[in-house]
C-alpha cells in the first residue's frame, strides 16, 4: 500500500496544494510567464507531463501539471466524477492559480475534461490541446457505430462497470495490471521499468483505484440518464478556441481515425497532427516529436496555418 507521499517526486518543479470549489488538489509547477495547465489521464498521475514542465518552463510558460479529483495528492471524494464536475475543477484551478484563462492540456481523460472545457467554459480556455482522446461526441460515435475496431479497443471501459472487483485486479500484485495497461497501449520499447514502476505504486494509494474507475462508469451509466443527456445536448455546441489535436499513430486505445473526425466540432483554428512512432502516451513516448509540435503550435500567431 502506497500513501500521497509517493506522488511527491522531486525535480526542477515546486509541489503546491491547490483549493479550488472546495476541493484540494496537488500541482507541481515551474516557470513564469502565461499559464499552461496540464491534465493527466488514465492511469497515470501528473508526473506524467514531467518532460513539458521543464520545456514549457524554458520557452516561457508557467507550466501547472495538475492531480486530477481521485488521484496522487488531491482530495478523493466519493462523487464528482462526471466530465463537468471535473471541468468545473480544473476551471477553478486556473482561476485559483491567479489567472484568468490558460492553455489547457488534457491527456485521455485529461483531453475529454478539456474539450468539455472549451464548451462549458469557454472564457478560461484560451487554447485547447487534446492529446489520445477525441471529442466526447465523436468518440461516443465512433465506439457505436465501429464495433469491431473502436467497440473493441474500448472493452475495458465496459469491464470497468463491475463493481469492487475492477479495483481488486487494478491493485492486485503491486499493481501489475496497471503496468500491463501501459504496455499494452504503448508503441514499441515504453515504458522502462523505472517509468511502470512509478505509476504502479501512485495507483496503490488508497482511493485511487476506485476513483479513477468513477471515471468510466459515469461515461456509461450516464447514457440515458437525465444528466448525460443535458451533457450531450450541450456539447453539441462548437468549440471557438483554437485547437491542436495531437495522437500517436500507433494508439490502440482511441484509434487514429475515431479522433480525426472530431474537428466537426470546432469552429476556430484546428491543427490535427500525428505523432509518428507512438500509441497512446505521445508525451511520454515521443517527447521531443510531441514538445516541436507543442511548442511551435503554442508560439505560432495564427495557428491554423
């Protein structure tokens, strides 16, 4: 069993306890300048933007890798698990840091929190950048209506709906299953032991696993539901920030082509780029590919181009 201490990793970075909407939530931050805000997936904590915090600090951003609700350091409440409470957190967040808006990151879970964001919160959002996730509406689609490929990719959302016994797999022998996860979803040659390891041990913190299945059976049992009705209707609306959309070629997870078509959605500058090389973590996999697209995007004026 681990406790919140195993998330606390030292670096470059300063670890932070963070309120927002009444809850607490741990970031690690660096750098000055307009304020990127990061936002992890599944399985994983905010260490996994490790790599961005010290290159996003270095080309002059103050860069802010967030625990989302139910991971690492931040507070685990037993509900809150829904893309709008969790947007909501994250908006609070930016607005606790002292700003008034931010490029928000969002891996996974992270990039649906984000693209949710851009519709629910506009304001906050100056740009958006999603990394391995398509916009809800689309990835809803493409799970629906390609069974054999995307359906099938997405089998252990449906796994997750169990209860008790999802979380029991997750943190059985040190948490193996989560390392699996990661191999499984990755390219070739990643992650390295020490990398597995890590997030193998954040997973055990107590709470963690459930939360972060909350995660995923909301997205479920929400389908006919009051509450996921209002959300679909709603994230009908276009997104009007610029947007990069960036996916590893090789992701197994959310297909390529599930989140290609996810531009419909954005009436603003949207740039779709594929990560050569890589599957699911493109951040992690291939940092330096992902960091030139990153940063060149974030510098570029017109970004549409």
């Amino acid at each position: 069993m681990s406790d919140e201490s195993a998330v606390l990793i030292e670096g470059p970075w300063r670890h932070r306890s963070v309120s927002a909407g009444g809850t607490r939530f741990h970031v690690a931050e660096l750098g000055d300048g307009p304020l990127v805000l990061l936002a992890h997936g599944f399985p994983e904590f905010w260490w996994t933007w490790r790599r961005q915090l010290e290159t996003l600090a270095a080309a002059g951003y103050r860069a802010a890798a967030v625990d989302l609700r139910g991971y690492g350091g931040s507070d685990k409440p037993p509900r809150g698990y829904d893309l709008v409470t969790l947007a909501g957190d994250v908006a609070g967040l930016v607005r606790s840091l002292g700003e008034a808006n931010a490029t928000v990151v969002g891996h996974d879970w992270g990039g649906l929190l984000a693209w949710t964001m851009g519709v629910y919160y506009p304001k906050v959002v100056q740009r958006l950048v999603a990394v391995s996730t398509a916009h809800p509406l689309r990835l809803g689609h493409s799970v629906l209506t390609d069974v054999r490929h995307q359906g099938w990719a997405a089998r252990h959302v449906l796994g997750f709906q169990l209860p008790i016994a999802p979380e029991k797999r997750l943190v059985k022998d040190d948490a193996a299953l989560v390392g699996e996860l990661l191999r499984d979803w990755s390219g070739p040659g990643w992650p390295d032991a020490r990398t597995e390891q890590v997030y193998r041990t954040a997973f055990q913190i107590p709470a963690v696993a459930h939360c972060a299945l909350e995660y995923h059976r909301w997205t479920i049992r929400s389908l006919l539901r009051p509450d996921g009705i209002r959300y679909s209707r709603r994230m009908r609306a276009p997104i009007r920030v610029p947007v990069l959309h960036l996916h590893g070629a090789l992701d197994r997870t959310v297909l390529p082509r599930s989140a290609q078509g996810s531009g419909r959605y954005v009436e603003a500058p949207y740039r779709w780029k594929l990560i050569e090389g890589a599957g699911h973590f493109p951040h992690e996999e291939r940092p330096e590919s992902f960091d030139e697209e990153l940063l060149g995007w974030l510098s570029d004026p017109e970004p549409d181009r």
